[in-house]
C-alpha cells in the first residue's frame, strides 16, 4: 500500500514538473515572439525612417551655401546617426534578425562578439560547419539560453576569456560556453536560491522541454556549460 502510495506521489509529481516545463518552455516563446514583434517595428519603421532622414539630411546640407548652417545640419546628421545605430543595436538584444534569416551559429557568433566587445573580454567562438538542422522554436530556446549564460559571464570581474563552442554530436547539437573565472558551487542549479541559480535551473528545465540535457562543470579555475539538444529528424 505505501510503495503504491509513493509511486502514484512520483508519477503525479514527474507529471507536474513536465507540465512546469512545459509552460517555462511556452513563456519563454511567447516573450520572444513578442520581443520579436517589437524589434520588427524598430527596423521597419523606426531604422528606416531615421536612414531616410539622414539621406535628405546629406543632401540638404551639400545645398547650404553657409558654413556655419553646414556645421550645425552635420551636428543633427551624426546625432540621427548614433540614434540608428542605437536602434540597430537595441534591434539585435530584442530579437536578432540574424537568429532568422542567417541561422543559429551566426546569431551566436554575433552575440559573443558583441559581449566581448561591451565587456572588454577576450572571446573566442567555433563551429564545426557541420549540417545541425533545428526547429525554430528549438533554435530560440537555444539561443536565450546561450545570451543567458553570456550574460552570467559578464556578471563577473573575474572572468578575462570566454569561449563559445557549437558542434554536432551523433544525432545532437551541442554548444559548450566556457569562461575562466573563478567558478561556482554547481549544486545551487538545485536551490535556485541564487540569481544565477534560478537562470540555470531555468535553462535546465528548457533543455529537459526539448528532450535535451544542461551539464555544467566548475571549479575555481572556470566554469564549462555545455547544451545538448537532439536535432530535427530527417
């Protein structure tokens, strides 16, 4: 009767994590279609605007006859400038279009190069090239968690070279973030009483959705977290 008992407690809780899981899964997709809603408007209307007033801007200046009104129209054309690029860069932390249009491995590429250069550390980033078909929804969980263990990374000053590794392995793709720092006690994953923890716990519980698996390392010489995520059949 108890082993009875115990064993309806475990399939009723295993039934409830995966539901848990489920839903992590479908909010963080949910989030992204809607950051990915709000970066299109940014490009199609906000980047493109501000383009098209730069241009009319540089021709109406070569029209100005006097100096000093030249300086000035240069001084709003290089504000409108920065504004685009500014916009171009909050464009890609929304949604990158790359993440669409150019594949997974670029998108990455693309933001470990950023991260590097915002955070003054040595990166370096490797893919194998090898075919990794994904789903698009595969493909997103993929990449927040990446931008997320990235930006764990950048948490800490103690960290000079990351290094981003994206492979396939048998039927899987694997992506392997790497840092140098000073490590972490692994078993907080579990607790998900600290910051970092809880993101972890969170990747985990993404991985699971997708029948993939997070396996984490570290020690005071750095920390290795690696994805594992089976590809798209056929």
């Amino acid at each position: 009767m108890v082993t009875n008992r115990r064993t309806t407690e475990t399939t009723e809780l295993e039934r409830h994590n995966k539901k848990l899981r489920s839903l992590a899964s479908q909010l963080s997709l949910a989030e992204e279609n809607k950051r990915r809603r709000i970066a299109i408007e940014l490009h199609d209307r906000t980047n493109e605007t501000l383009i098209y007033s730069i241009i009319k801007l540089t021709a109406l200046t070569k029209s100005v006859p006097d100096p000093a009104l030249v300086e000035s129209l240069n001084e709003v054309g290089q504000l409108l400038q920065q504004l685009a690029q500014e916009t171009r860069l909050l464009t890609f932390e929304l949604s990158p279009p790359s993440l669409y249009y150019l594949g997974l491995e670029a998108t990455v590429k693309e933001l470990t190069d950023r991260m590097a250069e915002k955070h003054g550390l040595k990166a370096s980033f490797k893919d194998d090239s090898l075919s990794k078909p994904t789903d698009a929804d595969v493909s997103v969980l993929l990449f927040q968690s990446v931008r997320e263990l990235l930006a764990n990374v950048t948490k800490h000053s103690q960290v000079r070279t990351v290094s981003v590794n994206i492979c396939r392995s048998d039927d899987n793709i694997q992506i392997t973030v790497q840092d140098d720092g000073i490590g972490f006690d692994a078993s907080i994953i579990n607790s998900g009483k600290k910051a970092e923890g809880f993101g972890l716990f969170c990747i985990r519980e993404r991985m699971h959705h997708v029948g993939g698996h997070l396996r984490i390392e570290s020690d005071d010489r750095g920390s290795r977290i690696t994805l594992l995520v089976p590809l798209r059949e056929g």
